[in-house]
C-alpha cells in the first residue's frame, strides 16, 4: 500500500518510524508546510512542502492538528483515500467529495520517543467497506488491538484519555514540582506511581482510591491546604479533593437509596 | 529485634506479611481494637483487643490512622520504642514521656494484595542516634531505599504522594468510568496509561504534558464539557484544564519575563 504522510510533528514522526519499518506499507512521501519541523524526520522517502508536489497513493494520512485537517482537508483532491488520525475531528469534518476515514491511534506520541504499536489500540472509521479494510489492514499489520470505532465513540474514548493522560500527567507534574522545591528526589515517589497504576489496572481506580479525600479527613486536607504556597495550587488542590469526596458521598448514597 | 504491630488495617496488613518472611525480625504480637478486623490478618503470632494485655517490645508500629495515633500514643507506656508510619502525623504528636520515632513507608497499600518492600522508599525519624538506628536497623531490612527525614519534609512528600498517587488514581477511575458508561472497553485505555507514566519518569511530567488544555484548544475543551453529563464532572474537567493552561502559561511569562 503506498502511503503519504502528511505532517511533521509528534505523531507524525512516530508514524513514519514505524512505517519504514514495515515491508507491507510503502511510505512514498512526506508533506508538511514546515520546512524545519521536516528537517527533524529521519525518513528515506522524499519530502515536500509544496501542496502542489503531492504525489498519487493509495491513503493519504493527516497527522496534523485538528485545525490542520479541516483546512487541508478541505484542499484535498479526489484521489486514494485520505484518513485522519484525530481523537475529536468528526469523520464528515472531511469534505464530502473525497473518501474520507479515520486512523486512530490512541496513545500520547512525542517526537524522538519511539511508541511501541504491536499492543496499541488504533480505532478505524470509513464510510464503505472498502476504504474499512484498507485502513484495517494497516492498522493491523502495526498492531493487534484494531476496532470498528464510529466518530460519536471517538469523542467519547479521546475525553476518557484526556483524563487518563493529560490529567493524571499534570497530577504527577505537580508532585514532582512539590518535591523538587522542597530539595527532595521526585525518583523517591515513582514505587507508589507505579503501584498507583497497577492497583488501578487491578482493582479498578475506585475501589483503589485512598487518601485523605477519600476519607474526607478535613485536618489533613486542611494541613495540606496550609502546605500548598500558590492560590492557584490550593485552588487545584480543592477541587480534586472535593470531587473525590463528593464521588463517593454519592456512590454512599446511591447505596442508601 | 521484638515488634509489635498496633492496627489491623490496609498496612498493618501488609507490615505483617513482610515481618513474618524476614527472620531478622521477631513478630511478638498483634493488637487492634477491633476484633473483627484483626480475624482477616494471617498472622501466626498472638493477637490482642485488650490494651492492658500489650507484651514487653523492642518496638511498638503504630499502624493505624493519623487520629488513632493521638490517642494511642497518649496510653503508650514508657517502655520501648513507639514508631508511627504516618506522612501526616508530627513525631511530636506523640507524647515527650515515651521514646518516639517515625517509620514511613512510601506506598499506597490495600489489605490482600501484597505490596513489594524491596524498593520501597521508607523515611526514618527519631529522637536520639540509638532509636534512630534501631528504625533503620528494621528498615533496611525490608528496602534499599531507606532516609532520614524529618517530620516537616514527611508532610511535603505526604502532600506529593497525595497528588501522584490519589489525585491520579481519581483521574483513572473518571476515566475508567467515562468509558464503560459509553459500552467502551476501558482496558484500551491502559496502554496510554503504561506510556503516560514510563514518559511522565523518563522526561518529567512538565515536558510531557499534551492535549487540548495544553494548546489552550478552547474548541476541544468546549466538545469535551458538552460531551461530560453532570455538573460534578464538568467542574472537575474544568478545573484541571484550567490548572494545566495557567501552569504553562506562567511558565511562558516567567520564560518572557
């Protein structure tokens, strides 16, 4: 299957990796509008910033921001397939003239970081059968966790990741922010990072929950408040602890009732 | 070394299962108030309700929560050393007539499932070099990674510890949720887990950090809230993404400034 790559960023890089590494996808060109950004890609394959220079293939991958597929979208003509790899863009976002799908790798990709595939799950949409199975078999010869995912459930499973990835993240960027300022070693925490994991994966995160919160035990939460030196840290603080406390508050009540 | 364990809950639990396997150490006894709970130990040794019945110790591990400390410190006689394994619990909250100490292991722990000790970060404090020593003695024992630390950095690295492991555990199981109320599998979701953690350790959590609270995407973020049903997720969702587009947005004055 020839494959254009269109983009030069976190995901697009990881994808190009990947890609040259497997006999069954031919990466005939890469496209981005920026010239440094495709300076910093290790493909052997020719590379373009000019729209106009876009050769034929088969599929058409959009590793772009979600503004980016819409506007290049809609300058897509109608040749091979063109497939989004976004958690939030709408698979009709895509004009309607072209055959439209959508590549979903669900994973946290950065640039010069090498993302395991074999184990990850890659959600695939199209509007026929056809362009299905053409984006199944590349997802599959990537990765043994490929699914039929319709853009309404994307929505749903890019939100869940929000939360299992860009918060939990910040939740750990503070912790490493508390500890570094107090001249202790972040390292120090990460058996209970990975512990907290485990437990989550093992127990589910609500039966793992523990903490002052949980028990809404409002002297330390208190103390902990009188810890924090920034507004904007108590504030962050508050409103996690509340939420806890009200999610089992209510699964209390839910029990009651 | 004789030891005695006071508590019969999550650590307790787990403080018996590793003293029992480690023949430097000398389980004597097992008290806690609550008969009950102390049935779901497995223990070989005695076990009491009965304070007046506590034997002669090396060591008395006050196992149990921050409040039971305050009070079972106060009818703690002057015999042995007294050692509470609280983050948040002064060293000084315990009463000047006894010889009193800090064991406190770094982790999350739940009754039933076995932690491992070997790595486990354990702060040691007490009053004098002797009792000091005696702890650590205990400590390194069980874990390589055993260090000095009074009880105002214990409180830092108890609120670290709150953020790292609570607060992300809160973020998995809102995660966990979102998916599975939308007939999502949300085992998908663990390898962006796996990865979110092996980045947020290899690079810090700050450089780590995506998503659309990142970008300050307002139309992503805008999609997810519509998307949240209560009003208790769309504060929780809000909060945090607000946390996330201040954190980067000082960091970007500081940068200018």
């Amino acid at each position: 299957m020839k494959v254009i790559v269109i983009g030069s960023g976190n995901l697009a890089w990881n994808l190009i990796e990947i890609f040259e590494q497997n006999p069954n996808i031919q990466l005939i060109q890469v496209f981005s509008r920026n010239a440094e950004s495709l300076k910093t890609l290790s493909c052997s394959c020719p590379t373009t910033t000019n729209w106009e220079e876009l050769s034929e293939a088969d599929l058409y991958l959009l590793a772009v921001s979600d503004r980016a597929i819409i506007s290049l979208g809609e300058k897509a003509q109608n040749k091979g397939l063109w497939a989004h790899c976004s958690g939030s863009v709408d698979l009709r976002d895509l004009p309607a003239t072209i055959r439209r799908g959508v590549f979903y790798p669900l994973q946290s990709f950065t640039k010069g970081r090498k993302s395991s595939f074999s184990d990850l799950p890659i959600g695939i949409e199209a509007e026929n059968e056809e362009d299905y199975q053409q984006l199944e078999g590349l997802a599959s010869s990537l990765s043994k966790t490929v699914f039929r995912m319709d853009s309404s459930q994307r929505r749903i499973m890019h939100l869940a990741a929000v939360f299992i990835n860009n918060f939990s993240n910040h939740m750990i960027a503070r912790a490493q922010d508390i500890a570094t300022e107090a001249g202790i070693d972040a390292e120090l925490l990460y058996p209970l990072l990975d512990e907290t994991l485990a437990k989550a994966k093992a127990m589910g995160a609500e039966q793992a929950q523990t903490g002052p919160a949980r028990r809404a035990d409002q002297a330390t939460l208190d103390a902990h408040l009188d810890l924090l030196k920034t507004k904007d840290e108590k504030k962050l603080y508050q409103a996690i602890s509340q939420s806890i406390t009200a999610y089992y508050q209510k699964d209390k009540n839910l029990k009651k009732g």
